[in-house]
C-alpha cells in the first residue's frame, strides 16, 4: 500500500521524483489553461508561465489528462507533473471533491514505478485533503500477484519487471497538527486499504478464491480488527434449511458458505445488516451462459466483497453503529448433482422457489441471507450484489442501480453515494412486474417477465426482507468489474463499487443523520 503524509514543505525544496500540480480549463471559449491552487510556488518558479509551457505541450487541463515536463532549475525533482481537473469553478466555488479524487488518483497511476511524489493539489479543507489521500491511495492501486516470472534477473534485464506503484505520496498544503486533517487522510488510509481489499478478492482467479477460502479471509480480517464471526459450513446450512444457498453450491465440489460478520459499538443506537452476493466463480449452472460471457464471472461475488470491506472499515474507523454483514458465498457449476430448471426449492424463509433459470441464481443465496439479517431486526438491511444484465442495458457500466422498500431510504442512499463519488440511480418496483413470478408449483419463481430484468430481481429480493424492515438492493453489475482502460482512480479489472457508499450510509447513520 501506497505510503501517504501530510506536509507543509515547500514544493521547490522537497526532495521527491515528481511535483504534482492541478490545471483547469478557464471558463468560456477563451478561458485557456488556468494552473489550479497550491500550484503557485511551481508556477513562480516558471516565471508565471507554466501555463502556456502547458499549453505548448498540448495540455488542455481536461479531467484526468497528465502531461510530464522538467522541473525548473532549483527544484530537488526533477520532474512536474500537471492533472486535469476539468473546468475551472464558477466563482466562490471550489474543485469537487471527487474532481480532486480523480486527479490524485490518474497522477497516482502516471507515476506507477517512482518512489516519492509531492502533491500540490488544491487543499481548502480537511475534506479535500482527505479526498486528494483517498485519490492517490486508490489510484495507485495494482494487482500483481500473478504476474511473477521465474527468472527475476534476466526480467531486468530485459525491462519486462512489472513497475511497483507509487510507494509514497506526501500532500502538499495539509496541516500534519491539525486534528480534523490528521482524521480526514487517517479516514481515507482506512477506507482505501479496506476497498483494495475487495479489489484483490474479486480480481482473485476462482480457483485459488472459492466460499471456504473467502470465508478464511474474513476470518482472518475479523480476528485482527476485533469483529466477531461466525461461518455455517454445509452442514450447518443443511441443518438450518438453507435451500437457496445450498441449491446454488450443489452442483460444486467446493462447497458453500454463509459468513456472518458482526462489528459492535458500546455507543451504538443504530444497527445496519450489509448483505452481498458471493457467487465465487458463475457457470450459470445447468443454464449454462454463453461463449465469451464467463471470462469475468469472477467478479460475481463484488458484492460480498463490498460488504466485507465496508464491515471492516467501520471497525477500523470505530464508528459508533452496530454493523452486521452477511457473506452469502457459493460456486454455481453445472454437475450431475447441479440443481435443474425445474426444481423447487425450500428457503430459509420456508417459502418455496421453483427454479426456471440457474444463472439466476443470485437472488436465490440473497433471499436466504436477506431472512437470515432480517431475524436480528435490524434498523434497515442493504444488499449488494452484481445481479442483472438487465441493469446494464439500463444504466451502463459506470453506473449502479438503487432500489428499496422505502423511497426516503432509497433518496438517501442514491444521495450519499454521489457524494462519495460513486455514480448510481433511482430505480423503481413496480408492483405489477411481481405477476410474472407467479409459479403453479411453488410460492414463487425465480424469473419473471424479461423487460425489467432488473426490477424483477429486486421485487424478489423484497419478498424475503422481514415485516417492517426498511431494505434498499443496490445492483452493481456495470461498475462492479471495469474492462476498459483505467480512468482517475479506477482501475481495469475489480473497483471497489458500492464500498464507499456503504461505509459513508454507516457513518451518517452513526452521527444520526438517518432516521
């Protein structure tokens, strides 16, 4: 991890590989390039005219373009590095935070290889320092694991090594002494390392990451940070009537899990109960999915992973809410003892679901988790999961959906999760997409009508929140795993999504904010 601090030296002096300066584009069509603040000693020192060198260099102070040139004489590095922060504020406004967010984080990446850089990046407040921290700490992300080669030396020589990341970043104009400061970049250390976390466990290959090795990992972070946990092996799944669960893992031989992981405060009056879909590797089962539509299932247990690392977080930050999150973890293959279209299921909840599709599957091993939150009473329960294409063919892949029995609860979710810079969506259960479930069989079916896709999913998740419980899903499928080029502080490959909102829901809830 990416070694962060607060410091009040000068950029001119400060003994690093790169200086990292803000530009913007100026307002109106002949604004032209505008060096954003915290910049100015750099600026001076190119006689006020680093601007137009920029400008020369073709840099248009565009969100997330980096251009590189050579520092002026003086400087201990020798080199500045200018990210765009897109346009520049209307006047007594400042740069968003997560402007700033995505500027740390694509200077991070372009500085992939380098031992120390000196971010002189706009810094009003404790909250920007703590977004610019956050930035750079996600930004500098890598997943390298697998990429070892046997021969190190002759990897050096022949410059194919793969370059570390960023191994330290010092912010400039942040005050070291200063408490709200210091909280603000500790905040940030504590939900970056934790959403890395979740990165690592879905870019994990599925054969190294099945239930019971992902169960040992939340083993493992709960016994260092204090959280009581509890694992229901097969067995104790079968002894507990566990059919949604089970059913997805029986076509496996790596069987599946249910983690329960339980973060307690002595001042707590409210209790949250995260729940995430853990699919380790999906097949699609007997439903078998399509050439070219499993490379990345993977990334099918986010939502687990989100949920793990927001339950962590919260211990780390010791926020005064009780925080509850429930790992629904299994493998969904397609064997001989695979469950088949046409089966019927008995859940936790003791309804029945007649299976008509087994790559959908996900809300089958949700619902039983969702019954199981549901007997803790708790305040509200949020579960997280890559569940639908159909999400994706609404909203994108950058986007999640938000849906809830509750629309101030749903409001206040798509509210945070913007303001921690996480894009999502508002999104409806109608009533009258709840037919299609209907089954001659059994209580109901696991698929509905194909139009809303993702709406029916949601409705039937909500039949197994418990009466009177206010419940929101968030549907990460598009912004859960990243295939593109990596942009600001995101990644290719496993994002993080839906973290940042769940640990922000946790900690508004803790000030009393909600409800």
């Amino acid at each position: 991890m990416t070694a962060l601090t607060l410091s009040t030296a000068a950029a001119t002096g400060l003994r690093a590989d790169a200086i990292v300066v803000g530009v913007a584009k100026g307002a109106g069509s002949k604004g032209g390039l505008v060096v954003a603040p915290g910049a100015e000693a750099v600026d001076k020192a190119y006689d006020g005219k680093l601007a137009s060198v920029l400008e020369t260099l073709g840099a248009s102070g565009g969100e997330g373009e980096v251009t590189k040139l050579p520092a002026p004489s003086g400087f201990k590095a020798p080199v500045v590095v200018a990210v765009g922060l897109g346009e520049v504020p209307e006047k007594d406004e400042t740069y968003g935070t997560d402007a700033l967010r995505r500027a740390a984080g694509a200077a991070a990446r372009a500085l992939t290889g380098s031992k120390k850089a000196a971010f002189a990046l706009p810094v009003e407040d404790a909250e920007d320092a703590g977004a610019l921290a956050e930035g750079a700490l996600l930004g500098a992300y890598s997943f390298d694991a697998y990429k070892g080669l046997a021969d190190a030396k002759s990897a050096k020589k022949n410059g194919k090594g793969a370059k570390a990341p960023l191994a330290e970043v010092a912010l400039l104009g942040g005050k070291p002494r200063d408490k709200a400061y210091k909280a603000a970049v500790e905040r940030a250390v504590a939900v970056a390392e934790e959403l890395n976390r979740a990165r690592d466990l879905v870019n994990t290959p599925p054969n190294d990451l099945n239930p019971e090795a992902f169960a040992a990992v939340a083993q493992a972070a709960a016994k260092e940070h204090g959280i009581k946990v509890q694992v229901l092996d097969e067995k104790a799944l079968t002894k507990g009537g566990f059919g949604g669960i089970l059913g997805v893992g029986v076509g496996s031989e790596a069987p599946p899990r249910l983690v329960k992981l339980s973060y307690t405060s002595s001042k707590a009056k409210k209790h949250l109960a995260f729940v995430g879909k853990g699919i380790t590797y999906d097949s699609g089962g007997i439903s078998l999915k399509p050439a070219g539509h499993n490379e990345t299932m993977k990334c099918d247990m986010a939502g687990a992973a989100a949920v793990f690392a927001a339950v962590v977080a919260a211990a780390r930050l010791g926020l005064e809410v009780n925080v509850t999150g429930w790992l629904a973890l299994a493998e969904n293959m397609p064997s001989g003892s695979a469950t088949r279209p046409g089966d019927v299921l008995r859940m936790y909840s003791g309804k029945t679901v007649e299976v008509l599709n087994t790559d959908a599957e996900g809300r089958l091993v949700l619902a039983d988790a969702i019954a199981k939150a549901s007997e803790d009473e708790p305040d509200a329960i949020v579960d997280v999961a890559t569940l639908t294409g159909a999400m994706m063919m609404a909203l994108g892949n950058r986007t999640f959906g938000i849906m809830a029995n509750d629309d101030a609860f749903r409001t206040s979710i798509h509210e945070i999760a913007e303001e921690v810079g996480e894009p999502s969506w508002p999104m409806p259960l109608p009533a009258d997409l709840r037919k299609g479930m209907d089954s001659p069989t059994a209580d109901i079916a696991n698929m509905g009508e194909r139009m809303g896709g993702g709406l029916v999913a949601g409705l039937f998740l909500k039949e197994f929140v418990g009466e009177g419980i206010t419940w929101a899903h968030l549907d990460i499928a598009g912004p859960a795993f990243h295939e593109g080029a990596p942009y600001g502080y995101t990644p290719k490959g496993g994002t993080g999504s839906a973290v940042r909102t769940l640990v922000r829901l946790a900690e508004h809830t803790a000030s009393g904010d909600l409800g």
